[in-house]
C-alpha cells in the first residue's frame, strides 16, 4: 500500500498506514505534504502569541499594521465562522467552520509512533505558515515515525498542489513511488 495526505489530510494517511500495518500488511510508502506533527497542532494561546510576536518583529515596521490587520480579520472570520447562522449564507465562512471542526478532530486524535518511514514534502515557501517552526524540516514528527525523511516542495502550503508546481512535486515523489526513496 502506498499513502499519501495534504496538510491535515496526512493524519488521515498515517492512520490508514497505522492500521493497516498493525493487521500484518506491507506499506510502501507513507507521505505527507505540508502535514503539521502532533505537538505543532496541540500548541496553545502562548505559543501562538509568541510565534506571531517573532513574526512581526521580523517584519519592517511598515509592515506591523498590515500584519495585524490581516491576522486580527483571520481571528474574526474564524469567531464568525463558529456561529453556524453567521456561516450558513457565506460560502467562505462555511469553509473556515469545515476547517475548524477538522483542526478540533485533529487535536483530540490520539497518535501512535508509526513503525516505518514516513517522508514529508515540505513546502519551500515558508511565509504562509508562520507557526511551524523554521528549524524543525521534520513538522514535528521526528518522535513519530522509526525514519522520517524531509524532501523540499516547490510552493508554499497554500500553492503547493496547485497546477504551477503540479510538475515539479510529481517529479519529487516519482521516486518514492517507484520505490527508490534514498
């Protein structure tokens, strides 16, 4: 079997690949792109202060206000998007609640260490996601996994899939899928 999962949807392929390999069967490949580990999803309020804090003081100081702005409109959409009556007539507020139900889902699951290799394609284009940290290419799963295995991603997190960088992530996982991922 070979697995694969975008962002939150990589806790969906380890799960699959977790139970599959318990029930005695073969995993050829798990991959994640972009997938956030365990401990990045369960941070809490002061941990996001703090990322947002480093992040805006590593901006110029033109930029502060713009940097609030945008990221105090994301909180309000997603306060917004909470109340189903405020979501039900607005295409995107309705996303963002599939997006928060999803993100709750994630945070009450429960991992175990996967016994196998897992292989991450990490975005190159960092800016889209401030809270993982830079330092750590493995998204955190570094404890979860007998061998995890970091492989750049043309794209940011948001662009990575989409039809401009399509050819250069096929080529990136070709070799996985063949079998020749050293």
């Amino acid at each position: 079997y070979q697995f694969s999962g975008y962002s939150a949807g990589g806790y969906i392929a380890y799960e699959m690949a977790l139970q599959l390999g318990r029930q005695g069967e073969k995993i050829g490949l798990l991959a994640m792109f972009d997938t956030p580990g365990p401990s990045y999803v369960q941070r809490g309020l002061a941990n996001k202060v703090w990322s947002h804090g480093r992040e805006l003081i590593s901006l110029p100081r033109c930029r502060w206000l713009s940097y609030l702005r945008d990221n105090l409109y994301c909180q309000w959409r997603n306060i917004c998007a909470a109340n189903p009556r405020a979501a039900a007539g607005d295409q995107k507020l309705r996303r963002v609640n599939l997006e928060q139900k999803f993100m709750l889902a994630i945070r009450a699951y429960k991992p175990v260490p996967y016994c196998g290799k897992l292989v991450i394609f990490r975005a190159q284009h960092r800016t889209d996601q401030h809270w993982i940290a830079p330092a750590d290419a493995a998204m955190g799963w570094n404890h979860w996994a007998d061998q995890v295995e970091v492989r750049p991603a043309p794209g940011g997190h948001l662009t990575m899939l989409s039809p401009k960088f399509a050819l250069s992530l096929a080529e990136a996982i070709r070799p996985c899928l063949l079998g020749n991922n050293h």
